[in-house]
C-alpha cells in the first residue's frame, strides 16, 4: 500500500469572488423580497429572468464551444448559492443544468430540433430536467415543469427529450415552485430519444450529480439567509428583560445552523469541483453534498422559524417564506433517501479497499 | 480551490517508505488504538520518530524537528491512521508559548527535549471543582524568594504518567480575583509531592488525578508573568480548540481534536464495513447487500463527510456528536453482536462499535465541552454572551 493524499484547497479565486460581488448585488438588488411574494403561486418572475439572461447569467457555465462563456460547475454553485439567498423565482439552475447536457449531446453529434438550442441558449425557451425519471414508470413531477418547453429524461436506458406545444399546469405546492406534471405518455408531449446504451447511463449520471450540486447551492443560499434573518432578529427582540440571543437555547441553535450552512457549502464546492476534474474519484459526493444540503436546510430553517417565536410562522414573516421554499427545493428531486442510495454504491468500494488492507495488514488479536 | 492528489517527490516517496518501516517492524495493527487520545505510540516508535526529528517535523532540523512540509506531517497522519496506532504524542500546543514566555532557563533547558518529543508534557487545568470555568482553579503556588510551593489536585490530567512535565494552572492571588490572579508553571513530574493516580474511563482508555503536595519549584519553572496565566494560556487553548486554522493545502480544514475524531469515526465505518462482509443472512446473501445495512453505512459515510468538510473550530462539536451518533447507528445496525467487547466470540471487528460507543461521550467533553464550543461559536458569530 501506498499513501495518496489530495488537497483541501476551499478558497475562491479572485474571479470567483468578483463573481460573487457581481450576483450578490445584482439579486438583492433585482429579486427583493417583494418579487418573490409578487411571483407566487407560479414562483416565476419573467423580468428577474430577463435580467438573468441580459446579465449572461445563463451562459456563464456553458462551454465555450456551445457559444457560451466556458465557466464551470463552481460558477453554477456560486449563482445558485445566490439565488437560494434570495429565494430568486427563475429556473436558471435547472435551465444550465439541462443546457450543460445538451451541450455535450450536440458534441456527441446529435441533432437537436431546428433553432431550438439557439432560443434555449437565449433563454427565449426554458429547459428543465427530470431528475427522478429513472426510478419513475409513467408521470413524474418536474422541477420548472410548469416554465420548461422541453424537459430531458432518463427513461428504458436512454436520454430523451420531450416537447409540448404549451405549457404544463403548475401542480399547486407550498413553496410555489413552478413544478408540473410531465408524463412521456402524454399525447401533447412529443419524445425524441437523444442518446441509448451506456454512454446515455453515464450521461445520465453525471446529468443527474450536475443537478444536485446545482440545486445544494441553492438550498445553501437558503441556509445562509436563513441564519442571516434568524440571528438578526435574535438581538433584537427581548424577553425577560435580555435579548433572546443571551438564551443559550437559542444561540446554540443559531450556531447549529451555521454549522449545518458550512458544511453544506464545502460539500457544495467539493463535490463540484471534483465532478468537473475527476469524474471517476468518489462519485457519491454529489449525491452527500445533496443529502447534507436537505437535511440540513429542512432542519435549519425550522430552526430559524422557531427562533422567532409565533411570528415566525405568519405568512408575512421573511422566514416562513424560506421555510416554504427550502422544502420545495430541496425535495423535488426525490428526497435523501434517493440520494442514500447513490451513497450506499461507496460502500462497496470501500469493502473493496478493505480488502486490500487485510491483504497488507496482520491484526493483533484481541 | 483544488482537491487534486499530490504527487509525491521521490524523497516524500522515500520518507513514507523509512516511516511504513519503522511502523511495520515494531506494530502489528490494533482495533484497540483508534481514538485514542488517551494512549501513545509504542516506545519504539516513538524513539524512532524522536531520533528522525519527526515528532514536530515541520520545525527545523536545528530545533529538533526535520524540516519537512504540510506533505510529510499528512504521511504521517495517514500512516499513523493505516496501523491503527495512537499518535506519537508531541508538544505542538506549549512550544510556541514557552518559546514567547519561558524563562532563559527554560529555554535552554526543556525546550530542545520538548522540541524533538524526547520530553513529553500534559495539561494541568481542571480540577476537582472547575473543568469547564477554568478560572476558578484553587491549586495555590506561593512564592518564597526564587521558590514557589505548590498545593492542590488537578483532575483528567491526561498523559500525566508518561510525562516529564505538567503545564500548571495555579493561583497566585485572592481566588475573588479569577482569571487575574491566574500563573501559569511547567512542573517536572519528578519532584517530591507530584503524584498521578489512574482514571479509567468508558472504553478503556485511562486519565488521572494528580496531587501536588508542597511541591517545591523554582522561579525559573515559571511561564510568563506572575498573574499573567490566562492570557499565556489562550494561546494553546485556542490551538487546542482549532481557532484560526487555515489551511490551503493537503491538511483537513476540520481542526485539532475534530480531525482525530473524524479518523476515529472512519475507522468505526470500516470496522462496521468488516463485519457486514464477514455475515450473512438466512438466505446465504452478504449483508453488504442488505438494503438496511446499506442504507446505515450510508448515512454513517454522509456524516463523516460532513466532519471532513467542518471547518476549524466547528469540527470538534460537530465530530465529537457525530461520532456518538453514528457509533449507536452501527451498534443498532450491527445488533445484537454490536455490543460485543474486544476479545469476545463473535465481536465485530474486534469489539471496535461496542469500544468507540463507550468511547465517544468524552469526546464532547474533553478539551472544553460541546457547550463551551458553542459558546464561542456564537461569540464569533457576533452574538451576545449568555446571560
Ligand atoms: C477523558 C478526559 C480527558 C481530559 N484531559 C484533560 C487534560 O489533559 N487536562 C485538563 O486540564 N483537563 C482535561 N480534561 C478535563 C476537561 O477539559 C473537562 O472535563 C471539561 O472542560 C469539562 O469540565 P467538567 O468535567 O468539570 O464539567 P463541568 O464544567 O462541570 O460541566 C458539566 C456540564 O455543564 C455544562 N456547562 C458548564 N459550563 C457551561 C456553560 N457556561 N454553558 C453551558 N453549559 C455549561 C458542560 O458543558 C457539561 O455538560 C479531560 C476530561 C476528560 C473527560
């Protein structure tokens, strides 16, 4: 045996950082508050997604080839790390995600419908994903599948793309997501088959890793708002005579929220650029950073509801607002179990390692 | 960012190799050394690395240590974690503040023992009536001329017989004054009156009690000003908690106890992943393919994870419960052979879930308690303190 040991270098580059500047003033400024709650029920605000595509948001992580600005998956997290601070109400992250895909299809040679990857790049039509398709017979809700013209899906060992000619009914939801019934079934739905064989599986796959480090990001923007608001009003508001922030059961609830942001966000970040350089080394992290970005934004924010005492769960409180969202996010693309099961496939690479340390080691008996 | 491998020089190839030697030729792997901070190396080992200059191996050669990198400190970790071996036990926390604040004498003559490792220390700051309110220590040093007599009883004084010296907490002023009458000492565990009685504690590992009785020690043992220990000790207490770590190369950003509790919980997995490929189930399948078992290692590897990506002084609360969480998964999902202790028909992996359960409540005490931690979390978060 030998040691192989990796860096644990977290740190933006200063591009990266000027990125952040760049969106974190861009959303605060363009998807306040009152936007959000303005594009409730459907959860889209269709000037935010001007903005987003005047800004170049859409193409940032679109490889240049594609004709878009060859940055990659951590520029997606940062966006989407951003746009869950804001609650943004714009499919970008599930858009990218799909965009990124097709880019590679395209690479592989397949032909896409005339003019429909340009409206698509422009952001003219949205694009989502499917991302439960391939446990799924039949319908499935899609995540930005009352937005999307076209949604990609995994379905009998291959990539499909289906089409409608109007838009899918927003089945009603909490969080007011824009999620839909999408069903290839469906006699308004056209299916195309882009890819089969095992070359759709790993597409597939790696479809299905982008899309849940995009949207942990966006949970870990919820987290961090989340946290923002809660410890804000825990110096504010008295009880007894102190601030609630002097209870211990609160501040130490307020430091379990950041710890649960935290770690979410190196995950994030550590799972992306892993996916984007080595594909092939621990390909469970996506599916952690997925399951510890739900887990801990489910948590969180009702930790951050209660914080507030009965205001916390007024509809016209900030945090009631990200406690819808942070479900509806967080679970439309199956829940943690989904994402446990992805990680379960790291057991048997380690007993494998195993192995190979009982081949190299005695053990003194006990 | 960057968590690229690093490829190893051929010299860094040739220290792994000279250090998986000395590992090889004096330990045979043990289940039973998997946290823990409460045994050391074997002396073999430990002469070893002392000779090489490899207990501190990052300080130079001509102060006792090899002048090695970030790269040579993670081999070793990395082996260290290989063998099942407790660390070689060193003095990262006290040489800084000695070099700051120790006597000329002191320097000249414990520092170059405490810089190769040859000499080893221990912590002297709970007692009997203060662990976590550190302030309201009562051992008293009184001084006559250039000596002080030293009086009182230090608990969990953890090392204590294997070391050469304590690093005491005493009060030297009206015990009112708390933290202000506060001066700190490095006593030789030698002298007459110093006396270390064992502690056992949950999974077999052992502390003590020391007992000072009319300890006499010169001034040149002193560390820093007289009522000046809180603030000499901050320094090795905010090492000690991971403050301030920042690493942007090959070492965990999860910091000080965190990320031995995290290697710990590591091993906890593998022991778990041993014993689900050594069973079966009624119909003769692995249980490795069991969907339960699956699903626990699963949630066991998603929290270890997390500890790894726990920055700084987050990974301590963070490792401590999550390693007593996830050691009562693998005990349940193991069970009933999940209770077997070492050295028993049947046990797992040689007793290593039943051990670490037993193991990990202390780690959310020892080296300041998963509250304390909180607290200071908070304060950084800009929050008030408790009221
Ligand atoms: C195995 C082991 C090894 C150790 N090794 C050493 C050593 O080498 N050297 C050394 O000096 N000490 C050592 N310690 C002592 C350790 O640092 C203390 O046990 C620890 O700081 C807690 O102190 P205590 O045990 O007196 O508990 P207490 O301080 O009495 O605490 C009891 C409970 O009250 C809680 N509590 C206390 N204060 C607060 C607060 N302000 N806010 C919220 N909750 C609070 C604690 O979190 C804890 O749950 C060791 C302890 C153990 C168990």
């Amino acid at each position: 045996m030998t040691t192989t040991l990796r860096r644990n270098d977290y740190t933006l580059s200063d591009e990266q950082d000027q990125l952040v500047a760049m969106l974190r003033s861009l959303f605060s400024e363009k998807s306040p508050i009152s936007v959000v709650r303005d594009a409730e029920p459907l959860g889209f605000d269709a000037q935010l997604w001007a903005t987003v595509r005047d800004n170049g948001l859409l193409t940032i992580s679109v490889p240049a080839e594609a004709g878009g600005d060859g940055g990659g998956l951590i520029e997606l997290v940062l966006t989407g790390i951003e746009i869950g601070r804001t609650a943004a109400p714009v499919p970008l992250l599930d858009h990218v995600v799909a965009l990124r895909t097709l880019a590679r299809l395209k690479d592989e040679g397949v032909e896409l419908a005339e003019g429909s990857w340009e409206s698509a790049l422009a952001g003219e039509t949205i694009l989502s994903l499917a991302p439960i398709s391939s446990w799924e017979l039949g319908a499935e809700l899609v995540p930005s599948g009352a937005l999307a013209k076209s949604v990609l899906a995994f379905k009998d060992g291959s990539v499909i793309l289906m089409t409608r000619e109007g838009l899918a009914e927003q089945a009603p939801n909490e969080g007011c997501t824009p999620v839909a019934w999408w069903d290839p079934t469906d006699a308004s739905v056209s299916v195309t088959t882009l890819l089969s064989g095992d070359q759709a599986a790993e597409l597939w796959e790696l479809t299905r890793r982008e899309w849940r480090i995009a949207t942990a990001a966006s949970l870990v923007g919820i987290l961090a708002m989340a946290g923002e608001i809660a410890r804000a009003y825990s110096v504010e508001r008295q009880a007894f005579g102190v601030r609630i922030a002097q209870f211990q059961a609160i501040s130490h609830d307020l430091v379990d929220m950041h710890m649960d942001e935290l770690t979410s966000r190196n995950m994030t970040l550590k799972a992306a650029w892993l996916t984007e350089h080595e594909p092939d080394f621990r390909p469970e992290l996506a599916a952690m950073a997925m399951a510890q970005a739900t887990r801990s934004v489910l948590r969180s924010t009702a930790k951050a509801v209660h914080v507030h005492g009965g205001m916390g769960i007024t509809l016209e409180a900030d945090i009631s607002l990200f406690y819808r969202k942070a479900a509806a996010w967080a679970l439309v693309g199956g829940g943690t179990r989904r994402d446990l099961e992805e990680i379960s496939k790291a057991v048997d690479r380690r007993a494998i390692e195993r192995t190979r340390w009982h081949e190299t080691h005695e053990l003194a008996k006990r | 960012m960057d968590f690229s491998e690093v490829e190893l020089t051929a010299e860094q190839q040739a220290f792994e190799k000279e250090l998986r030697d000395l590992l090889d030729t004096n330990w045979t792997p043990d289940y039973a050394h998997i946290s823990l901070d409460h045994d050391r190396a074997p002396d073999a080992v430990r002469t070893g690395m002392v000779e090489r200059g490899w207990i501190h191996p990052h300080f130079a050669p001509d102060a006792g240590g090899a002048g090695l990198g970030e790269i040579e400190q993670q081999i070793i970790s990395s082996l260290f974690e290989e063998f099942y071996m407790a660390s070689p036990g060193g003095n990262d926390l006290l040489i800084p503040t000695l070099d700051k604040h120790g006597s000329e004498w002191l320097k000249a003559n414990v520092l170059p023992g405490l810089r190769t490792g040859e000499l080893s220390t221990c912590l002297g700051y709970s007692e009997p009536d203060s662990g976590s309110d550190m302030a309201a220590a009562k051992t008293r040093a009184v001084r006559d001329g250039d000596m002080w007599t030293i009086n009182g009883q230090k608990m969990w004084t953890t090392g204590a017989h294997h070391a050469d010296y304590v690093f005491l907490l005493a009060r030297t002023g009206p015990i009112e004054e708390k933290h202000r009458t506060l001066t700190m000492f490095l006593v030789p565990m030698n002298l007459p009156g110093v006396q270390a009685t064992p502690i056992w504690i949950l999974g077999g590992g052992r502390t003590n009690v020391t007992f000072y009785t009319d300890v006499e020690v010169s001034d040149d043992y002193r560390i820093g000003g007289v009522n000046d220990g809180w603030s000499v000790m901050s320094t090795p207490l905010a090492t000690e908690h991971g403050a301030g770590v920042v690493t942007e190369g090959v070492t965990p950003v999860n910091g000080s106890m965190g990320q031995s509790f995290s290697r710990t919980f590591a091993k906890l997995i593998d022991g778990a992943i041993d014993w689900a490929a050594s069973r079966k189930d009624a119909e003769g399948r692995s249980r490795l393919e069991d969907p339960l078992v699956r699903m626990a290692l699963a949630e066991a590897m998603l929290d270890l994870e997390m500890c790894w990506n726990a920055a700084g002084e987050l990974g301590k609360p963070m490792a401590a419960e999550a390693l007593a969480t996830n050691a009562d998964r693998l005990a349940d999902m193991a069970a009933p052979e999940g209770i077997l202790d070492f050295g028993v028909d049947g046990k797992i992996a040689a007793g290593i879930i039943a051990s670490q359960r037993l193991h990990s409540p202390g780690t959310a005490i020892y080296g300041g308690t998963t509250e304390i931690y909180r607290n200071n979390l908070a304060r950084r978060l800009g929050l008030p303190r408790p009221y």
